[in-house]
C-alpha cells in the first residue's frame, strides 16, 4: 500500500520538490553574498562606514524578502490545498474508490496508509523550506531584531512544520467530507487562515503568562498628542524589547488610575489651549513651542508611567515547539476524524 | 456448504428513500447469477453491501460466509468490477497490475499478463486512452487476477458497444470455465444475462422479485390465456405475477409448481424476458399505486 500511495503521489511530489530545489538554489546563489556583507558589517568597527553596509545589508534583502517569505508562510497551506484536499476526495469523485477498496487491502490500511506517508512528507517539505529560508534571511532577522514578530516566528524552523501537518489533515477531513476536490480545496484554504490568523493573534500572546515591565516615561519614544472628539489625549509608542512579543501596554498613573483628558486639560493647559498664529488654520500644534512641551512631559512623567506585558526572547523556542506541537495535535484530531469518517460514514 | 451470498431483511436506505428493503436471499456457490432490474431498483445497493462499499443500514449479509470487508483476506477473495469500470486514467496499465501484485496476495501475474498480451494491449499504455470495451477488459482482469472465489461485476457491459460486449462476457465465459468461481453480475438488459446465467435474481422497485436457477424459474412460471374472467379458479399454489385483461381475454402470467390443469386456460411457456418483465411492470404497478393511494390520502 506504501508503494501505491507513494505511485499515485509521485507527480504531486515532484512539482513540490521541484519549488524547493529552485527555492534552494535561489538561497545558496544569494546567500552566500548577503552572510559575507553580514560578516564585514558585524566587524565593521575596524573599517569604519557600518551605515552603509547596514543599509547595503538591509538592501539586499528587503527586495526579494517579503516573496520569499510569503512562499514559506504559503507553503503549509498549498500543501494542505494541494496534496490534501484531493488525497481521498479525487478517489470518490472519479468513482476510483470503489476499485481501490475492493482490492485485498481493508480501507482503514488504506486511509492510514495515505495519511501518514503524505502527511509525513508534507512535513517534511515544510520543515526543509522553512530550515532553508532561517539559514538564508538569518541576518536580516538578527539585524531587525523582531523574531517574535509573526512574520518571522511564522517561518521559523519548527513551526512551519506543525502548520503543514494540520493543513495537510484539514485537507483530507474537508476532501472527505465534501467528496469534491474544488470545494474542500477552497474550504481548506479558508479554514487554514483563519484557524492561523486567530491562533496568532489571540492564542499566542497568551500562551504562557506574560511579564511585566514597568518603564518611566522619560526615557519614552514616539510620543506625542492626539485630538479627539473630547479634547487631547496622550499616545506614546511601545517600548522597544528587541526580539520580544508584546502583549499590551498602558500608561498608568503613580497611584493608579489613568490619564484622563481632563487631566491633560488642567496640567498642560498651556499645550491645549495654544492659539494657532493669525491667519494660519490647520492642526493646532503647529507652532507649538518645545518649551510647552518639554514642560507637559515633566509633568505627565512625575505622575505617570508605562506598563508593559510581553513574552521575552527567551522564551522564543518554547513558543516554537508549543505551537508545532499544538497545530500537530489539532492534524492528529483531523487525522483521525477523516479515518473514522471514510471508515463508517461514508458507507 | 457455504452460500456465495446470503442476505437476511437487508435493507439500505439514503436519506429516506430506502433503496433496497427486506432483501432476503440465499444464492448458493457455483453459479453465474444474473443480477436484473431497471434502473434504481437496487442492484448497485446490492452489490455495494456484499464488497463492503456500503454496510446495510438493516438486516445481514455474508459473502462466502463472511461479512464483506472485514479483513484483508475476505477482501481477496472478491473480485469487483465496478459499474462503469473505474480505472486510475492516468496510470498505465502496467502500474495497474502492479497496484494489483501489491495489494492482493494471492495476485496471479502471468494470469494478468497474458490477458493484456491476449487482448494486444500495450501495457505502457494510460489507462484514460482505453476504449470503453479496453478499460473494462482492464477492470476485468484487475478483478480477476486476484484469484476470487466470488466475482461481482456491476453493469459491466452496459456502456459497451455489441462487439466488445460480446467479446467481454466471452471472456467472463472462460474465466468461468478456467476457474471455480462464482459469478454475480448486474444488467438492466435480460438480453445480456440469457446468454451466460444460470442463474437469476429479480429486482425492482428495492424489492426482490424472485430469485432460483433460471431452469427452475422457466419450469415453474407460466402464461394463462382464456375467456375474461375473475381469478378465482386458480388453484391455491399458483402465485399471480401478472394479470391483463382485454374486453374478452384475460391473460395471466402465474408462478406455479404445481402444473395447471384447468382445460379452460391455454398454457403458454415464458421465455425469461417476459418472466423478467412480467416481476417488473408488476412492480412497477405496485409502486404506483402506492403512490395513487398516498396521494389521495393527503
């Protein structure tokens, strides 16, 4: 049956194969310049000149980056769309199934047998590319300092494979389900994006309990004030924590509460109630003096500070193997909910 | 002895619709059975349930003393042929004996060689190129070559043309005569059937109609003619499968193993297919009036 399977697969397997010896051999054309830049950019003291390598560095990747990237995030899912929405749904729809399980195999050999030597190569594929792909962008990531990032923990080593073990199920439960090639393809494309999406933006920031960091505003980037409709409020930019997941941040008061526009109102009257110079409309702060400003600051940081919740960057490989192993737990679950269906249901 | 097929109340229904009800049938081995009945009347569902495609949704039913597809081995010693002959279109032939070879134990490989050498097939050929009579001899010796002790083909010549159907159920012929093998095969045509059973079940409107070796069938079944009339001189044992009367003559087709001896009724014999379709536009009466009376209790 694994000789079979693997028969049927072949072609499948090949043009897959063939998108990761081309992607391979993109890396090992381009690789090798942009890790040497990388090199004299990380000794560039005893040259002098790093922002131009930086830049140079920074150049060479960004334009092919976001494609190669989109390719290696894409890939779990093209998997699941291609190898396994038609694995068992192409047998049922072109009648083939009735030839195959009335030969002397019995159809849970036969389901079992296809879901795991296909699912298994799914996995690999995905893990290989997405390998490739940390080997190649890895000093564009060191120098972005932004791992935890979806964009780049998506991609990253182990991860992917998990992704490609759960779209490859998914494609296989919606084939066996729809009996159709085209809708369970369409079906699994949307059920991947959204179970990824979701699971990246609300389970993952909660995973484990975040820390906390409570920092003074002093020292506080992209600052600035905002207009609304019920006067000014302050807005400040996150903190920067080079390679860390940020949960939530917040501006609280020394002795709790918030800061009201009210507040704002009273202790920075001057910044609020700036006239525009004569003549002139348009946004108010213009012609703000630094001094005003300078002055609200003071104020604003004596009483206020910021909270920040993230996930640290040391936390990055536990947050890898949690997610594969989850997404491989949900592929198990689906796995065995296309055997159970192909054995009883469709009967 | 163990039956080729035994059924008990087997039912199979989707949805609502029961597409075969209270099958009940015991065909013993060593028959070439003819499987008749117009379309949707539950051959396919019969079929289905003795290889294991479908499992009833009523009843039992045991193929070779065995419920179908509970293991490997009961699998092996079925061959099926599918209605329409499905083969993989873009895998040659080759690749389909050795799909065989791997999946069936007791695969016979030069059988199946020599059949694609006897019927000049190229075996590097896809199997999406073979003519409709091709695919089928394909199918046939898929189904074959694993050495079955009980061979199921569903409608494998009604796509045929009358040259590859003649050369297919030719074939079927010497595989029968070659091999102890049972045969179970479907057709809407009695036409197909005649030429190779011995043996017959009827089946219409989900039911089984009747069902024995076809020279029994023929020796118990008669037509009446006579002056119109009401039914009942007819002797007790005689079962009524058919009744028309015309404004002076009243023609009666009777199952019966008694002989009938009433001087009055000219006894006519049946050939098969009027036998056939005498259980079937019974049938086909039966339903309908079902219908008539639901509709008017509505």
């Amino acid at each position: 049956m694994t000789w079979f399977t693997w028969r049927q697969f072949r072609l499948q397997a090949l043009v897959v194969l063939v998108l990761l010896v081309a992607t391979a051999v993109f890396f090992a054309v381009t690789g090798p310049h942009l890790w040497s830049e990388y090199d004299s950019l990380r000794h560039c003291s005893a040259h002098g000149d790093c922002a131009s390598l930086n830049s140079s560095v920074n150049n060479g990747y960004s334009k092919v980056f976001p494609f190669v990237q989109a390719l290696v995030i894409a890939l779990p899912g093209l998997l699941g769309m291609f190898w396994g929405a038609p694995l068992i749904a192409r047998e049922i729809e072109s009648g083939t199934y009735r030839l195959a399980w009335t030969q002397g195999v019995t159809r849970a050999r036969w389901v079992l047998t296809k879901l795991l030597v296909v699912g298994a190569a799914s996995m690999v594929a995905a893990g290989l590319m997405s390998w490739m792909f940390m080997w190649w962008a890895s000093p564009y990531n060191t120098l972005s300092a932004n791992r935890f990032s979806s964009s780049v923990f998506d991609s990253a080593y182990i991860a992917p494979i998990g992704y490609a073990a759960f779209a490859f199920a998914l494609g296989v439960a919606a084939g066996v389900v729809w009996r159709r090639t085209v809708p369970a393809m369409a079906t699994t494309l949307v059920a991947f994006v959204a179970v990824r999406l979701s699971f990246a933006h609300y389970l993952r920031p909660r995973l484990l309990p975040p820390l906390t960091k409570v920092a003074t505003l002093k020292h506080a980037q992209n600052i600035g004030f905002e207009r609304t409709p019920t006067g000014m409020s302050f807005v400040v930019g996150d903190a920067n924590q080079p390679n860390a997941l940020l949960v939530s941040s917040s501006v609280v008061g020394n002795h709790g509460g918030t800061m009201s526009s009210q507040w704002l109102n009273v202790h920075c009257h001057a910044l609020f109630h700036f006239n525009p110079p004569p003549g002139k409309s348009g946004p108010t702060s213009v012609g703000v003096r630094p001094a005003m400003f300078t002055d609200c600051m003071n104020k604003i940081s004596a009483s206020f500070h910021q909270v920040l919740t993230y996930q640290p960057a040391s936390r990055f490989w536990t947050f890898e193997w949690i997610e594969m192993s989850t997404f491989i737990v949900f592929a198990l679950l689906l796995g065995a909910f296309s055997y159970w269906w192909v054995k009883r249901r469709i009967a | 002895m163990t039956s080729a097929l035994h059924a008990t109340d087997l039912g199979k229904r989707y949805g609502r619709k029961w597409a075969l009800s209270n099958c009940t049938l015991d065909i013993p081995t060593g028959h070439v059975v003819g499987l008749v009945g117009p379309n949707g009347a539950g051959k396919t569902t019969l079929l289905h349930l003795a290889v294991g495609l479908l499992t009833p949704d009523s009843g039992t039913i045991n193929v070779l003393g065995e419920v179908p597809a509970t293991s490997a081995e009961q699998l092996g010693h079925i061959g099926f042929v599918a209605q329409n002959t499905p083969v993989y279109e873009h895998l040659s032939i080759e690749t389909h004996l050795a799909m065989g070879a791997a999946l069936n134990p007791s695969w016979d490989a030069q059988l199946a060689r020599r059949r694609m050498h006897d019927l000049a097939l190229d075996p590097s050929q896809h199997a999406g190129d073979l003519s409709g009579g091709q695919r089928a001899q394909l199918a046939l010796t898929l189904a074959i070559a694993k050495r079955p002790s009980l061979l199921l083909l569903d409608e494998p010549v009604a796509a045929l043309d009358p040259l590859a159907r003649r050369e297919f159920l030719a074939t079927l012929m010497e595989v029968v005569a070659d091999n102890e093998v049972s045969v179970i095969l479907s057709s809407h045509l009695v036409a197909d059937l005649e030429r190779v059973c011995d043996y017959l079940v009827v089946l219409a409107a989900a039911r089984v109609q009747a069902n024995g070796e076809i020279e029994d069938l023929l020796a118990s079944h008669h037509r009446l003619v006579g002056t119109r009339r009401d039914l009942d001189s007819l002797p007790t044992s005689a079962h009524v499968v058919e009744v028309s009367h015309t404004e002076r003559q009243t023609t009666v087709v009777v199952a019966s193993d008694d002989p009938i001896l009433d001087p009055t009724w000219s006894v006519e014999p049946l050939t098969l297919e009027d036998l056939v379709l005498a259980y079937m536009s019974q049938a086909e009466e039966q339903r309908r009036e079902l219908v008539r009376t639901k509709g008017g209790a509505s």
